[in-house]
C-alpha cells in the first residue's frame, strides 16, 4: 500500500518527507528541489554511459555498424511513444493523488498503467518486426546500413514490453517524490547492459561475436532482468507506490483519465521522431559520415541534458503534488527553482563540452571527416544548453500540472517551423555546409524555451482539471 507523505512518520527526517506542518505535497526549496532530481540525473546519466558504451563498442565494427544501430534506434525511440503517453500520464495523476491524500486511487492508477503499457507495447512489437525493412528504408541509408539496421531493429524490439514496464513504474515512483527506487533499478539494467555488450559485440567469455546483433541481444536480457525486478517489487508492496493484483483488473474510467492527460505527450513525442527522422533525411544528403556524425552527437546529446531530465522530474513531481494539496504558489516555486538550477548546470556543461569537442569526438571513431563533422554538432550542442535547460524543465512541470496540450503546440511551432524549415533552406535552397544543418539546433530550442517561459509564467497552467 502507497502511504500518504504526511503520515511517514520512519521518513520523518527524510529529503523525501515533507516540512514540518505542511499541508500535503513535497517542500519547494533548493534542497528539496535537489533531493529529488539528482537521483533522476544520475539514472540518465548511467543510461547514457551505457548508450556511450554502447555505441564506443559498435564504432569498432565501422561506421557502417554505427550508422545501422542509430538508424534501428530511431525506430525504437519511436515505437516508445505510447509508453510516453501511458507514463506522462502516470505522473501527473499520481503526483496529484498523493498531494491530496489518496494512496488508494494513486495505486489504482499505476496498476492501470502499468497493464495498458504492457497492452500497447505488444501490439507495437509484432508490427514493426515484420516491417523493419520497408521502415529503416524510408530513411535512405546505404544498402549495407539498411540490412544491418533491420536486423538490428528486429531483434531489440523484443525489449519494448520490459522496458514499458520499467518506464511506467519508474514514473510512478517519481511522481510520488521517491526518485531512488528508480536509480537503483536503472543501475542494474545499465551494469547487466554494458557487460553483456561486451561479451556479446565481441565474442568475449568464450560467447560467439554477434557484433551489432550481440548489442540488441545484450539490451533484451538487461531489460527483461529489470522489468521483472521492479514488477516484483511492485507486487510485494516494497515499492512506495505498490499494485495491488487487482489494480491490474481492467478500469476504464482510469484508463481514459491516464491516456487523456496522456496523449498528447505521446503525439508530442510522435511529432518529435517523425521530425527527427525527416531531420536525418537531410543529413543523409551529407553522405554517411554525416549519419555517423549525427548519431553519435545525439549520444553526446542525451548526456548534455541530464540536467534538465533530473530537474524536469523534479519540478513534475513538486508541481502536481503541490496542486494536488491546493497550494499552486509552491507548484510555481518548484517549477522556478528547478529551471535555475537546470540553467546553471547545463550551461556549464555545455562550456565543458564545447571546450573538448575534438577529444570527445575523437573517443569514437578515428574517420577524421566523421570526426570534424561531429565536432561542429558539438558546438551547436553547447550553445543550445541553456535553451534547452528551459525547455526541459519547465516542460516537466507543465506536464506535471496536466498541461500537455501546450508542449505539443511547442514543438510544431519550434521544430517543424524553425528547425525543419531552417533546414530545407540550408539544404535545398541555400545549398549551405553541414554545421548550418547542425546549427538549425538552436533555433528550434531558443523557441521552445521562450514558448514555455511564457505559458509557465502565465500561471494558466494552475487552473487545469485532471
């Protein structure tokens, strides 16, 4: 059973509990703030270590094999999309639940999410199985990049129904401020992830090389070990949001409160891959040293913003329980706070990284065009930071109000508008460089970030019905 905040009185001088004579919700001070996103930082930051590792392990093969799992990466990144929308939703009602003193609709909740999540994802799996082919075609690859990319897609989709598992209960765990539980579980899948990386990728152990086919394999096994680590735990009542067996019977009325606070963080994220995609159309044009260039600054990418994931989290959890309590003074606190310290840190990061871009980019391939292409999206990348920063955090507390509807506007207007149309200039009309492609970055998230000031400080936000 999930137990109001208020009443824990063992976590009484916890960073997790809240202040003194509070009403309900979590506190909103630097500490508290904190409290609550470095475990979410660390998470994404041993994720991408691992997705580093990964990738520094695969460029061994060539950039071909680089180019073949980013491109098959897509495609998972994009079958992931409705657990977006299961787990956005999961948050917000969650976090509300709890703020109001509602453990048992909180569990309700989670279990309903968790068996809709399991639902979308097999339904997701079969289809794109079959049609990896056609789908990885679509992006223009070379011939060698598209049959090892469909091969790679192929297997690793056997890993969605696990990782929706993990990505569900892991939500619901942060709405309701408990931001280790996570961690621990995502350390687990990461270590189990990155070693079997190397058995599998390269024969080691006495194993067969399977190369790129060994990583997709390596990236099953991990997430089967920590879906069922963390569905147990949920089922055992050790988890601060629990399942109860029949929370996990079919509850419409749930199931349509989750999906509709829900679906448009989902169409948010469709939008977003299908522009990604359309984005790598245009680095295509570059030949494939720029594909390879560009997978490899997004895992440069998704390192830069942990920040802004961890405080995002934060200002989620702290703005939907603090609505939840009645007391949206505190949610708009929350959300301020986070963003100036996911400002902070982000901008320095980006300095640092800005500052070693050739050494980075030297970490993964020795292909000196792939090299100096990757290190100009670096560039890019650091300018971007403190954009980025904005975009992510105060995202994460307008979600965490229920306000997703407004995000979604966001990126049609900052990436189709600004990006995408920026970029068709610098291909097809200007016939630019690839650093102009690359410095399309900018703009889309100068955009994002003053679209999401402006609805944040507006306070609308607040006044939403969930």
């Amino acid at each position: 059973m999930v137990v109001p905040e208020t009443s824990l009185p063992d976590r009484a001088n916890s960073s997790d509990s809240p202040a003194d004579g509070a009403p309900g919700g979590l506190p909103t001070g630097l500490r508290s703030v904190w409290a609550l996103a470095w475990p979410v930082t660390i998470a994404m930051l041993s994720e991408s270590l691992v997705g580093l590792a990964d990738m520094l392990m695969v460029s061994q093969l060539g950039a071909t094999a680089v180019a073949a799992v980013g491109t098959g990466g897509q495609i998972v990144s994009a079958a992931m999309v409705t657990m977006t929308a299961v787990a956005t939703g999961t948050m917000a009602l969650v976090a509300r639940h709890i703020g109001a003193g509602e453990p048992d609709e909180a569990e309700l909740v989670h279990g309903q999410s968790i068996l809709v999540a399991l639902l979308g994802a097999l339904g997701i799996v079969a289809p794109i199985i079959l049609f990896a082919g056609p789908l990885i075609a679509l992006f223009g690859v070379e011939p060698g990049v598209a049959a090892l990319g469909s091969s790679y897609t192929r297997i690793v989709m056997l890993s969605i129904p696990f990782a929706a598992t993990v990505f569900v209960i892991g939500a619901a765990q942060r709405a309701s401020g408990d931001t280790r539980t996570p961690l621990g579980i995502g350390i687990v899948i990461n270590i189990l992830n990155v070693f079997l990386n190397w058995v599998l990728i390269f024969g080691n152990l006495s194993a067969p090389a399977l190369g790129v086919e060994g990583s997709a394999i390596a990236t099953i096994i991990a997430f089967a070990v920590g879906g069922t680590l963390a569905t147990g735990l949920a089922l055992a009542g050790r988890l601060r949001v629990s399942v109860r067996f029949r929370d996990l019977r079919l509850h419409t009325a749930t199931i349509k409160r989750v999906l509709w606070i829900g679906y448009p963080a989902a169409l948010e994220q469709a939008l977003m891959q299908v522009g990604f995609l359309i984005y790598l159309v245009f680095a295509v044009r570059y030949g494939t040293a720029a594909v390879a260039a560009y997978f490899i600054g997004v895992r440069i990418l998704s390192l830069s913003f942990l920040p802004g994931f961890g405080f995002g989290a934060a200002a989620s959890a702290l703005v939907g329980q603090n609505l939840g309590a009645q007391r949206p003074e505190e949610s708009a606190k929350a959300g301020w706070i986070a963003t100036g310290l996911s400002v902070l840190l982000m901008t320095a990061g980006g300095i640092l990284i800005a500052v070693s871009a050739e050494r980075i980019a030297s970490l993964f391939v020795d292909d000196p065009e792939v090299i100096n292409n990757t290190v100009w999206f670096i560039y890019m990348l650091g300018i971007s930071q403190p954009f980025m920063a904005i975009d992510f955090t105060l995202g994460g507390a307008l979600r965490g109000a229920g306000d997703t509807r407004f995000p979604l506007w966001t990126v049609v207007v900052a990436f189709y508008v600004v990006r995408l149309g920026l970029s068709a200039l610098v291909v097809f009309v200007f016939d630019l460089s690839l650093p102009w492609l690359w410095a399309t970055l900018i703009g889309d998230y100068f955009v994002r970030a003053a679209l999401k000031t402006w609805r944040f400080r507006s306070g609308r936000w607040a006044e939403i019905r969930i």
